[in-house]
C-alpha cells in the first residue's frame, strides 16, 4: 500500500472548488486513496486552518476518515534544514525554513509520495511526486 503526503495546495484546490484545478486534485485525491494512504501533517493542517473560523470546520474539511495524521519526523526536521540550507547557498531569497521543506522532507523521510503541483519539491528531495496537473485521461 502506496503512502501520499497531500501537499496544502491539492486541499485547497478540492475545498475551495477551483475552477482550474479543482477537479483535477479531486480526481488525484480519488486514485491514490483507492490503492492507498492519504497523509497530512501539522504543517499542512495549520495551513488549510488559515482558511477557516474553527477547528470544528477544520476536522470537516481534512477529516481522519480520509486523511491519517502523521507527526513530523525528527530527522524530517534536519533534513528540512539542510535542504534549506542548499537553497539559500543556490540564491534562494527567503530568510526562514519555509513549511514547503518541511513538508517534502517529511514526505522524503518517511518514503511517501507526495501530491502537490509543486513541482519544486523534486529539487531538494527526493521523493514520488504525483501532479494532479500533469497526469492524462485513463
């Protein structure tokens, strides 16, 4: 059974029915949960929690009966650091580890894939990245 890390963007595209990208995460969301594990993180859970008045709204819209949820590994955390670290050492211009390096060593730690359209993620880590908008009609 495949693990999927869901990256922030795929839950908003589903929760807030974007029209560009909406029904594509949906439809990434669907597969991989049909052969597998969707996962979220703290990271990933307080970032959709921006989004809403309360926990309550929260725990309905990233429910545990879709998506389990996982810690964050010590060792995802170096590795979010290190990672970093190349970026900034590359010309990255932001100045604080960003929760993006969190969540791809997250997923890099644990072995997930990980559903996000950032492509990004693959730079820095080395994980199965799965972009709902790059995949083709069955």
């Amino acid at each position: 059974m495949k693990e999927w890390l869901v990256d922030t963007n795929v839950i908003l595209d589903v929760i807030g029915a974007d029209p560009e990208f909406g029904e594509l995460s949906r439809r990434a969301l669907e597969e991989t949960a049909e052969v597998g594990a969707l996962v979220v993180n703290p990271i990933v859970f307080a970032e959709v929690g921006a989004f809403v008045d309360s926990i309550e709204e929260l725990d309905e819209l990233v429910p545990e009966s879709i998506f389990r949820r996982d810690g964050i590994p010590w060792e995802a955390a170096f590795l979010a650091g290190r990672a970093f670290n190349a970026y900034r050492r590359a010309g990255g211009g932001r100045e604080r580890i960003l929760a993006d390096f969190l969540i791809g060593a997250h997923a890099a730690v644990e072995g997930f894939g990980l559903i996000s359209r950032d492509r990004a993620y693959s730079r820095y880590f080395q994980v199965d990245l799965l972009d709902p908008t790059r995949r083709t009609e069955a």
